[in-house]
C-alpha cells in the first residue's frame, strides 16, 4: 500500500486547547449556535429556549418545571371516570386522547378531544378532566405559565 501525502490544504486544523473551552451553545470560535430546539410555539430564543412572554397569554407545550398533578392521577382516573351505558352495551374500548390548558394558578381549561372513540367516552373524559382538582403549575424562568398537556384515557371493557 502506499502512502499519499495529503495537500496542505486539507490538513487537519491544528488542536485547541480544550481546558478553557466553556461548554454550551456556541462553536470553536465562540459564535452562539443556534440548535434549533424549537416547540413550535415561536416563543423559543436563539437557544431553543422558551421565552414566556405573559401578555401574550399562550400556553406552551414545554418548560422547565412541568406541571404536577396533585396525588396519584391513576387513582383519581379511575375513581371518578364512569363508562358509559353506550360504550359498555356496543362494546367500545380503546384510548381516548385529551388535550387541556394547567393554567397559572393550576386550574384546567380548553379541554378537548383530541383522538376519540365514540359511544359517549369521549364526552366521559372531558367531563373528568375538566372537573380535576388544581394541578401544581408548570413554571418557566421562576413564573408560573400555562401549559398545554395532553393526556390518554383508556377505556376497558371487564
């Protein structure tokens, strides 16, 4: 085999001395990065980072401290959820996907189907979900913000 020199225009960059990089979101040079980390929401600076802006009132799909729900959701779900006559005597199970707002101050609100199944369970989950005690509320930046949360419910026939 033999050995090709490679034209010193396509050496290798010489070595930087990683011990003073500082790790974050920028490149060798220094110049900010942008990672495109996005939500979708448009609320992201140029680090993908969400910037609440509260006097536009929009709830956000990700932050730093998400929403919590007060003691085990499982066990409120399954307390206070009732299948409907409807599904039980047309036999209709499956996963119903809701989508609702954990306002400011933890309440729940816009609750709506997003994927359901029919035969009364669909409106059996909004009526759940919009009767749920307070959440603790998500937080962005030390704030309390709305956040949009989605949640599937599942319906099974014993």
């Amino acid at each position: 085999m033999i050995d090709k020199q490679v034209p010193d225009d396509k050496q290798m960059p010489e070595n930087i001395d990683m011990h003073n990089v500082q790790p974050g979101l920028s490149n060798a040079t220094g110049d900010s990065v942008d990672m495109g980390l996005a939500s979708g929401n448009g609320n992201e600076n140029k680090h993908g980072i969400i910037d609440v802006d509260r006097q536009s009132n929009t709830p956000v799909r990700w932050v730093e401290q998400m929403p919590e729900f007060p003691g085990d959701m499982s066990t409120f779900i399954n307390d206070h959820i009732h299948y409907p006559e409807l599904a039980t005597s047309e036999h209709i199970f499956g996963k119903v996907t809701i989508e609702f707002v954990v306002n400011e101050d933890g309440s729940v609100s816009n609750v709506k189907v997003l994927r359901g199944i029919g035969g009364g369970c669909d409106e059996e989950a909004v009526r759940m979900v919009s009767g749920m005690p307070k959440w603790k509320p998500g937080r962005q930046n030390g704030m309390p913000v709305k956040v949009l949360f989605t949640l599937p419910i599942n319906f099974v026939l014993n």
